[in-house]
C-alpha cells in the first residue's frame, strides 16, 4: 500500500510541540542537557547515535548539566540570495526544497518567495542579478517585477531579537503571527499585513508539460476553472510553444481557483501544447508562512554563560547535547518527588573529600580510582570546593564509591568522607526526546555558548 505523510500534518506534529514547550504546566519541562567529558574512543572520532534504548541510556550516564529552554520557534533551511544564481518560481509541484530555491532572505533578514523566474526568448531560466527588495512606492503585500524579470513577494522580516534568538548560518525562524496588533511590534505588524491581505486561489504560474509543434502563430491561453481574472500569454520559438507567463506579476493571476485547466486556440499546430496551472495556497501566499516555505521543523535554544549560577561546568569539555522533558527531582529522602521545574541544575553525583585543598590536588578531566579489587573508575567532571563531580559509563564501569574510601586520578590521591552523593534531579527521570554527537567543546568561564537543537518530522 502507498502512502504518505503531508506537509501539513508535519506541520501539525511541530506546532504541538512547539505549543507544549511554551506552555507553563509542570508536565512540559523541556530541558536542554549537555554531557560526555570523556572521548568517544581512543582518536575521539565523533559517533553518529542510534535510535536505541542502550544508546538512551549511555547519555543519561554521561549528563554534566540541563537548562530550561529560553526559546523556541519553527524554522526553515536558510537560502542567502546570491547574484548569479538561478530561482525556481513557486510550484504547487514540488516535493520538499528543489535544487534551485524558491525562496531567499537577504542580507538584511528580509524573507522573499520567488513567482516567477525570468526566461529568455527561448524558455531557458536565467540568473536572478537583481537583489530581492520592495521598490520605493511599491505595496510591501503585493508581488513585484524586478529589472531582471523575476517576481518576488514580501513574507516578512526578522527583528535584531528574533535573529538573535533563531537565525543561524543553516536555519532561518519563520512564525505566523496571531497578536493583536497593538501587542505587535513593526516587523510583526509588517507581517501582519501581507497575511491579512493575502489572496486565496491565484494561479501564479503556468507549467509547460509539452511545447507543441507546428505552430505558424502564437495561440491564445484561457485559465479556464472556479477562479476569475487568471490571465497569460505563450512565446513562441520555431513553432513550439517555449513558456507561457501570467500577463503581470499582480492581477493577472487572478483569485478564487480551487481548480483550473489551460487551454490553447489557434496558430494551427501539428502537434498542440499542453500546460497546467500552478494554483497558490487556498489562502493566499502569505497567508501563512509556514505552509508557504514548507516548515516542518523547530528550534529549541538556550545560551548558558559561564557556570550559570554555579549549574554549568567550565573548564572542561562536552560531546553531547540532548533534550529531555519531565525531569524530577529528588526528595528529602532520596525519593523521586515532583517534576523538577528550575531554570538549570547540575545532574552528576558527588563526592565529598574532607578539605577543598585535598579536592582540589584532583585534577578536572581525569579517570579516577578507588582501592577496591576489581578498582571502581569514574571520570572527573568538576570540582567545587570540597565537592568532586564525576560520571560513570561503559568506559569507566560502574559501581559505588564507598565512604571513607582512598581515591586517585594518577597522580594524587585523597581520602574522601561521601562517596555516593545524588544530585538535585535524577538524570535516569523524564524523556529524553533527542539526542546529538558533537565533536568536543571546551567551556570557558568567560564564554556564552549558544545551543540550538533543531527538530525536524
């Protein structure tokens, strides 16, 4: 049986999501957690993860520290226009991004969608030299003709925080705005425009699928379907029909089609042409962007600086980074309790060495030892005061450091009082809802890292 899933239902699936992390409730807790100071194997090549509980398992053994999402937004792959390169016009057609883009944004974070591309005489595309821009005088929510002949239209702009927050050097954010527009500010209230005023059923383009032969004269073109006003002319070259393009880059593509077929009269063809209509969104181009640039993707972001009250490692270095939802906390007795709910938190057990000048002859970073036969490993995540953080996985072992025991990282050795100390939340609690290998990244006390996790159905 052949099926498939539709754009819109990916759509739906993200925007759920996006609904449930920025919602307050207790249940939806969405964290970002990084992890995973030791290498991944002896020439610490990154391994790409698979979808197994093992490997589930692994990171949580691994997690230095999470933070609460700050920020969230659907988003698109970015296409930078570029002079000299070649735009596809908008197709009801395509399946996913074609090779030659149908949108761009531009280098001052302006979000255009290409109509129409401009064809030569002969039907052949040709490179867009014209940067896409609204000309002065001209509506910002209706398409324009630029001097290279290819037709743009305005979607909307991103403000220095929505960049700031969402725009990288592979994504760019892209959200349908629903405030009242009073609570808007001016990019907002310039989206606000193109969607209200949005036209519903255009046909905005039309498809040659064969040219003809034959033809002595150029044929008219009909759009004949439920719509009004959808007008276009046919060039011809050798007796072929080579493209036909709607008569202006506004009216002519008329509104109101659910349906439409093309038809060509005259110029007496031995073989005649045969085209379809490209009809738009049922609601308009721009009505909604998302739907428009097909945005079936979410980024998740949060940008912890320097130790983050104390939550946050520097000094060493992280492989992993992760999403979870639902994390608790433990109790007073050791017990899970309530859904954690704070903005950050470290997640590694602890020990703890009877003076912070003996914890701090350890060295960060370092395997330790206990006595014990066969010898407890751990690694050293961080140490705080008299406090000694440490994770344990497949590379290491596992067990339980006993109180009172004699540990060494190599060179020194100290006595520690605790050796099995939980942390605030429980690592192994909650969902883990993505999972992402890195190549090591060292953390600086004077460095703000900004973490994006991208999320596509």
């Amino acid at each position: 049986m052949a099926t498939t899933v539709t754009d819109t239902l990916r759509k739906n699936f993200v925007d759920l999501l996006l609904n449930q992390v920025t919602t307050s409730a207790d249940s939806n807790q969405f964290y970002i957690g990084i992890g995973k100071s030791d290498v991944y194997d002896a020439t610490d090549t990154t391994v790409t993860p698979i979808r197994t509980d093992k490997q589930e398992q692994d990171h949580r053994n691994n997690l230095q520290s999470i933070k609460k999402i700050e920020a969230s937004s659907f988003v698109i792959p970015r296409k930078n226009w570029s002079s000299g390169r070649e735009y596809s016009a908008y197709s009801d057609a395509f399946e996913g991004i074609p090779t030659n883009e149908y949108y761009v944004i531009t280098d001052i974070n302006e979000v255009f969608i290409c109509l129409k591309a401009a064809k030569n005489a002969s039907g052949v595309v040709q490179n867009s030299t014209v940067k896409p821009e609204v000309p002065a005088g001209k509506d910002r929510n209706k398409p324009f003709l630029l001097s290279d002949g290819y037709v743009w239209k305005f979607l909307y702009g991103l403000s220095a925080g929505r960049a700031n927050s969402f725009l990288s050097a592979n994504f760019v954010p892209i959200e349908i705005i629903t405030k009242d527009s009073s609570s808007s500010n001016a990019f907002e209230l310039q989206q606000l425009v193109v969607q209200n005023t949005a036209v519903g059923g255009q046909i905005l383009g039309i498809e040659l699928e064969s040219n003809g032969a034959g033809y002595t004269s150029t044929p008219t073109v009909t759009i004949r379907g439920d719509g009004s006003a959808g007008a276009s002319t046919a060039t011809l070259s050798g007796g072929a029909v080579v493209k036909v393009e709607m008569d202006n880059e506004s009216a002519g593509f008329g509104s109101g089609y659910n349906f439409a077929s093309v038809l060509f009269s005259g110029g007496s063809p031995s073989k005649p042409a045969k085209a379809r209509a490209v009809i738009g969104p049922r609601d308009g181009i721009g009505f909604d962007p998302r739907d428009d640039l097909k945005s079936s993707s979410i980024m998740l972001n949060i940008k912890p600086d320097g130790t983050v009250s104390n939550t946050f490692i520097v000094g060493n270095d992280f492989r992993q980074i992760s999403l979870m939802k639902g994390i608790k906390q433990f109790d007073s007795n050791g017990g899970l309790g309530n859904i954690f709910t704070g903005t950050s938190s470290k997640v590694m057990r602890s020990m703890k060495a009877q003076t912070t000048t003996a914890a701090a002859t350890l060295t960060i970073g370092r395997e330790i030892t206990d006595g014990s036969t066969p010898k407890i490993r751990a690694y050293i995540d961080d140490i705080s005061d008299s406090s000694i953080f440490y994770h344990q996985n497949d590379s290491s072992g596992f067990g339980v450091f006993a109180n009172s025991a004699t540990i060494s990282d190599g060179i020194n050795s100290i006595v520690i009082d605790s050796g099995n100390i939980k942390p605030l939340v429980d690592q192994y609690s909650g969902e883990l809802l993505y999972l992402e290998n890195r190549a090591r990244i060292l953390r600086d006390a004077a460095q703000q890292e900004d973490i994006k996790v991208i999320v596509t159905v």
